[in-house]
C-alpha cells in the first residue's frame, strides 16, 4: 500500500520528459515570440521617421506609437480566433501558427520600404504587420497557458504555467538587451539606416527557431482525449468562444476578475514605475530603469519556486496574499518615493515579491476553470478584454491623473484595483488538485 502511494505520489509530481520538454518549447517559443513584440517598442524612436513624411519627428513618433495601440486593440481579436483554432485543431498547432504569424510580421516590419520609397503604402505596411503582431499576441497567451498546464503533472501545474510568465518576461528583458547592445555599438547613422532593421530580422530569425521547437513536441493529452470523446459521441463541435459564453459564464467572468488586480498591478511595476518616478521625483531615468531591471530579474527568478508554493498551499491563499499585500503597500510605496535608488528599489522588489502571488497562478488557475474543449479560448479571450480595458490604460489614467493634479492619489488607484482582487480571490473556489479532463 505504501509503495502505491509513493507511485502515485511520484506520476503526481514528477515532470515527465514530455513534460519537460513542453516547457522547454512553450517557455522558449513564448520568450522568443515577446521579443518579436517588444523590439517594436525598443526600437520606436529610431525607425519612425521613416513611415511618415518628413518635416515633424515628434508626430512621426505619436503616429508610431499609436500603431503600437492598434497591436493591442487586435489582441482579442487574436485570443477569440486562435483560441477557437487550438481548442479545435490543437494546443500545438496553434502554438506553431502564432509563432509563425509573430515571426513573418517582425520581418515584414523589417524590411518594409520607407515613406520615401513608396510614400502612403509604407505606414499601411506597417499597420497591417503590427495588427498581424498583435493577433498573434492574444493569441498566444490562451494557447500556450493550456499547453503548459495541459502538459504538468498534476501536483506540478503552478510550477509548470509559471514557465509562462517567465519566458515573457525573458523576452521583453531579451529585447530590452538587443536594444541596448545594437544602440551602444552602432553610429547613429548607421542605426537610423540599416541598424533598427536588423534587430527585427534577429527578432524575426529567433521566432524560426521556436518554431522548429514547437513543430517537435507532442500534442497535450487533455486534447486528443477530448476530440477522441467528441468524435465517438457523434457531435458536432460548436465555436468555442460561444460555448465559452453559454455554457461557462461564471467561469469566463471569473478570469475576467481574476485579471483585472493582476494585469493593471503589472503594469504599474513593471512596465510603467520607472517612468512614474522619473516624473514626480526627478531620480534619473537611467537609475530609475536599472532599479526595474534588477527587480525584473528577482522575479523571473523566484517566479518557478512561487509556482511550486502554490501547488503546496492552493491558488485561493497565494493570489489572496498578493492583492491583500498590495492593498497595505499601495500608500506607503507611493508615499516614500524621494528620489532615492535605494528606496526605489526596495519598493520595486517588494511590489515584485508580491506579484509572484498573480503571475505564478494566473496560467494554471485559468486553465483550471474550463474543459478542454474550451480551455484555449476561455484562458485567452477574458484575460485579453481585462488586460486590453484595464493593464493597457494604466500609464494613459495615471499620467492624466499626474497631470491633472491628483498624482498624489496613483496609490488609491491601485488600492482599489487590489481590493477588487481581494473580494474575486476571497470567492472563488479552489482548484489545486481539480482533475483536469
């Protein structure tokens, strides 16, 4: 009796090389598929008077950015039709189509002929290739969580959809790396001219190879065991973005609440603090980036073990522990921003810390929530309206907020934001160890 518990215990939790090499595929593909995503923003300033007429750079940049936008706007786009995709055809060819999607378009990005060239056809290339991006984006999201999660072993699902947010932040910070070295390296002449087009056919190149290592893996067995179920009973497949919404609407609006804490939190540390304080302190923006970058790097690090405390302890206790650390540090991170490194990151690492509660969690209990024959398009398609509605507005509501006077009160903001997160995280049910179908 022992020795079948200690069996069972083993399957459980141990990572099968299948396993194994899922992560290695859905971690490293992802990675590779936000370094496309990201150069496009590192590398803005430099390439946009290119697709533009000549005469303002300034609105050149605002037109390149609000290009940027559209990208996101295409996101759920991208999450209802590629989910729907993988939850019909599969985890692994979806994954293969987004990558490959994300890839071709940074190289059209790359290549695309100037103003100069071919005048008004140029911006719409680029429209066209970052709408491309950012279909694929949403689209990847839902896919590769499923796969992730789908691929675990049972006590090990935390552990293995953290992967997920780790290869993203592996990306931008991959990104933020090429941008650095081809900015220090090349004259200014030489990368206004030919310089920002090739880090997008790096960007481009390294999307081939996560192509070729999703193309290797197996498809989930969650997925081929549900399309076995439904072509034996006899049944057609509905589109699963309306089977999302009939069948499972408590769960579909419950990602939606789960996100909302999570995506405008993340954003507020990740993406947008080093900004926030450059502005209303005056610490230098080098020194305010390098504080980001350091806390970055902690927790992509801690990120896996977060994921193994979840498995532990259960979903409910590690998201209800970050929004509840948020809604006690909120005041007094904004509070004690002055201007010092050190006190900036000291805020940065604790909001960090506290962040690994959503990001290790966010993949596994979304996919949690639904059968596997919507599982693609219910991760994707909430996640992607809550982050598009509240983590893309965040910078645009606190910088009106900073402007308008009320830049004392960002800390309310994301008081509200955690307290909502509290009373989703406080309701839900606990999914750790829920059979997966």
């Amino acid at each position: 009796m022992t020795h079948q518990l200690t069996v069972e215990t083993v399957h459980e939790t141990k990572l099968s090389s299948r396993g194994r090499k899922a992560i290695i595929a859905g971690g490293i593909g992802n990675a590779v598929e936000w370094v496309d995503w990201a150069v496009y923003t590192t590398f803005s300033s430099v390439f946009a008077h290119h697709f533009f007429p000549k005469g303002d750079p300034i609105a050149a940049l605002l037109a390149t950015l609000a290009i940027f936008a559209v990208g996101f706007i295409m996101r759920p786009v991208g999450a209802a039709v590629m989910g729907a995709y993988a939850d019909r055809h599969g985890r692994k060819k979806g994954l293969v189509l987004t990558i490959g999607l994300m890839a071709g378009a940074t190289a059209v990005i790359g290549l695309a002929p100037t103003y100069e060239s071919v005048g008004l056809l140029s911006p719409i290339i680029l429209v066209v290739a970052r709408m491309v991006q950012g279909f694929s984006a949403g689209g990847e999201f839902g896919s590769s969580s499923a796969f992730l999660v789908e691929s675990a072993a049972p006590r090990r699902r935390a552990f293995a959809g953290s992967w997920q947010q780790v290869s993203v932040g592996a990306g931008v910070l991959l990104a933020s790396g090429m941008g650095a070295i081809i900015t220090s390296t090349l004259s200014k002449d030489a990368l206004d001219g030919w310089g920002w087009r090739l880090a997008f056919l790096l960007a481009a190149l390294l999307g081939i190879v996560g192509l070729w290592l999703r193309s290797s893996v197996e498809e989930t067995e969650s997925f081929v065991n549900a399309k076995a179920l439904t072509e034996a009973s006899g049944e057609t497949r509905r589109n699963s973005v309306l089977t999302m919404f009939v069948k499972h609407p408590k769960a579909t609006l419950r990602v939606f609440g789960i996100t909302i804490a999570g995506t405008l939190l993340y954003y507020m540390w990740v993406s947008y603090m080093p900004t926030y304080a450059a502005v209303s302190t005056g610490i230098p923006l080098s020194q305010a980036l390098l504080a980001n970058f350091i806390a970055v790097g902690i927790f992509l690090i801690l990120l896996p073990f977060a994921g193994l405390l979840s498995d532990k302890i259960g979903r409910r206790p590690t998201m209800t522990a970050f929004a509840g650390g948020f809604l006690l540090f909120a005041w007094p991170a904004f509070t004690l921003l002055n201007g010092n490194f050190w006190v900036l990151l000291l805020i940065e690492v604790i909001g960090i810390i506290l962040l690994l509660g959503y990001s290790a969690n966010c993949a596994v209990i979304m996919a949690e929530q639904f059968p596997a024959e919507v599982r693609a398009t219910g991760i994707g398609l909430p996640y992607a309206l809550a982050v598009a509605l509240f983590g893309g507005t965040a910078p645009y509501i606190t910088t009106w907020m900073s402007a308008s006077g009320y830049g004392g009160f960002v800390w309310l903001y994301c008081m509200v934001a955690a307290a909502i997160g509290v009373a989703v995280y406080l309701t839900m049910p606990e999914t750790k160890g829920k059979a997966l179908d």
